[in-house]
C-alpha cells in the first residue's frame, strides 16, 4: 500500500502540504479500491502483474488530477462533510448506470457508488471516478450499439437485394438473438424504431434514415441509414423529425380496409405462425388451414403473450371463415385476442401482419 502512495508523491507535491495530507486520504481509498476491483475482476489486469496493475491505476487517477483539494475542500473533508452535492451524485450515479455497459470495471465503480453507508471519501472518490470514466464507458456501449446496427443494416441489405423490396418489418429479417431488442436505458428489451419500409421519410444528404434507437446515448442518437451506414446524429437536432414521424404514424392508425404494415410492435410469435400458414398455402394449392391445429407450430408460438404482465391466450384464428376483409379482398385470418395500447394484432390473408386500432375491430371478432 505505502508503495502506491510513494509512487504518486510527485503528483501530491504539486498540491501542498495542506492538500498532500488530505489527498493522502484519497490515495489510500483508492489504492483500497483497486485491490477490491483486481480481487473481484481479475481478468481487467490483464498480462500485468497486481503491484503493476494496481500501481498503473492509482497513478493514472493521480495524473487525471482526481486527488486534487482545494485549502477548504480539505478542511471538510477532514470533517467527514461531504463535498458532492447528493443531487450530482445521484444524477451523475443514474447516469452510468443508464449505459448498462457491460464492462467490469464500470459495473464495479457503480456498486462502489451505490454503497448505503458511503464515507465522504469514498463518495467524493466515486464521483471523480465516474465523471472521469463516463465518457469512455458511454463510447464502447455506442460502439456497441453501433455494430449491432450494422449488423441488422447487412441483413436489410440483403433482404432488399433479394425482394427488390425493403423488409415491412424486421421480423421479415433473420436476426440474430441480441439483434431482435434494443436494450433501453432501464435494462428493458424494447422495439427498434423502424421505418426503412416507409420510404425516404427522413433523408440526409446522400440517403435516409431506416432505423433508429428508441432512445438516445447521451447527447447523441444513432441511426441506421438505406445505404448501409451508422450516423450519430447530435438527438437535439433530429428528436423533433423523429417525434413527430412517429406521432403522425400514430394518428393515422390503421384499419381493416388498410394493409398498413405494423411495424416492430409485431409479434415475433404471430410472424412464426403466418410463415407456417403460408407453407401449408403452398403446400396445399393456396387453401387456408382449418385451424392452427394443422400446423406444426412450436409452443411458445401457439398463444399471444400480453406485453405487461406475460399472460398467454391462444390466438384468434378466423381463416377460411373470416368475415372481416377490405375493399381489396385481402381478409383478416387471425387476431390477437386482445388489444394492447388500443392496437390490436392482425394476420391478413396476403401474408401481412397489421396494427389495427382495436375500436374498429374488437365488434368484427366477437
């Protein structure tokens, strides 16, 4: 431990004596942290050795001056009071935490923080922490997230140059499983924002916009272009076109005599079961099943699951019965059996899946 604390003593000179004292406080927090991260995640030193890992660190804190006191920030700190205003800390902790990175030595700073009975050195010691590593956490979890974005983007690509056509949804697309969701800031797996199937709705100077993350990181919004690129767009400058595409979408809803394609509020379960319909269609001279009973359907498919609380029911299969169609002869063959954010799910004969609003079809299905 004392070796640590030699091995800064250049950066505590600089400070004073008065500052040396209480910076010396810091330093031993923070050798005390290391040792805890290097005994909790060993593998973030790497091929060092621990003295050299952990020497490495505090050394790299000193020279990003997170020991530095002012005359009267000592005084305090001597006093047990505390130097970060709780409404910082707390902003700053949410923050962090709102990357969900997947780092070890950032999941280990925030347990650090969100200690019950922290000590102002600890707390201030946190704080520096976290301001000094938000910026580097926040880039690898955008880098991340960008190449999940192209990944789905060589997906649409290759969907396009097979169907002449961009997917309606993204279910039409072989995702793989950490591609389907978009992980929000509260840890939950929610819908990506696509649009690629709208057209040119939102265009940039050599293409448009097709996906979007449901929420931005930080200041930043990543998208997904046609051509196949990953642009940060600066979220002040585009939130507003993004909103209100969305709140038109919203307002225009969708009904049975519209073959508007629901976007990534379709269910994955109900895309599975319109792809078996259509086999069995090709297999059987374009008939319909009598019911989903003839189809070879997995069980975690065969019923709609409610987004809030996980109950399952078993769709609502009309078929070749289906009374309910458009003016273009395309029917409804199955629904889901109830309505969620007054949309309700819908399978058409053409092979669609539709959002529709649920006041116009909920009296058609009972």
């Amino acid at each position: 431990m004392k070796m640590l604390t030699i091995a800064i003593s250049s950066t505590l000179l600089a400070l004073g004596s008065a500052h040396a004292a209480t910076s010396s406080k810091l330093v031993d927090e923070m050798e005390d942290y290391v040792r805890d991260l290097i005994r909790a995640h060993p593998e973030v030193i790497g091929d060092k050795k621990k003295t050299q890992a952990r020497e490495a660190m505090v050394n790299n804190a000193g020279q990003q001056r997170v020991f530095e006191l002012t005359e009267d920030e000592a005084k305090l700190l001597r006093r047990r009071k505390d130097l970060v205003k709780d409404t910082d800390y707390r902003a700053t902790l949410e923050k962090m935490k709102a990357l969900h990175s997947k780092d070890p030595e950032i999941n280990f700073l925030i347990k650090y923080a969100e200690q019950e009975k922290i000590k102002s050195a600890e707390k201030l010691l946190a704080y520096r922490l976290m301001m000094l590593n938000y910026a580097q956490a926040a880039e690898k979890v955008a880098a991340h997230r960008s190449k999940i974005m192209h990944i789905i983007l060589k997906k649409y690509a290759d969907y396009k140059a097979a169907k002449s056509k961009p997917p309606q949804s993204l279910h039409d697309l072989e995702l793989p499983q950490e591609c389907e969701k978009f992980v929000n800031s509260k840890g939950k797996k929610v819908d990506w924002i696509y649009i690629g199937h709208l057209g040119p709705q939102l265009r940039t100077d050599n293409s448009h916009i097709v996906l979007i993350e449901p929420e931005p990181n930080g200041d930043l919004r990543i998208c997904g272009m046609d051509n196949g690129q990953v642009t940060r767009f600066q979220n002040n400058s585009i939130e507003g076109a993004i909103n209100k595409l969305l709140e038109t979408i919203k307002k225009d809803g969708v009904n049975p005599n519209t073959q508007q394609v629901a976007t990534n509020t379709t269910s994955a379960s109900l895309m599975k079961v319109m792809k078996k319909i259509a086999l069995y269609k090709d297999l059987y001279n374009n008939k319909l099943p009598n019911s989903l009973n003839d189809l070879k359907i997995d069980e975690a498919d065969k019923s709609y699951t409610d987004p809030e609380t996980g109950e399952k029911t078993p769709w609502i299969y009309l078929g070749k019965s289906s009374k309910i169609q458009g003016s273009d002869g395309v029917k409804i063959i199955i629904a889901a059996p109830k309505a969620h954010q007054k949309k309700r799910l819908a399978g058409l004969s053409n092979g669609k899946i539709v959002l529709l609003n649920d006041d116009s079809i909920a009296p058609l299905l009972k």
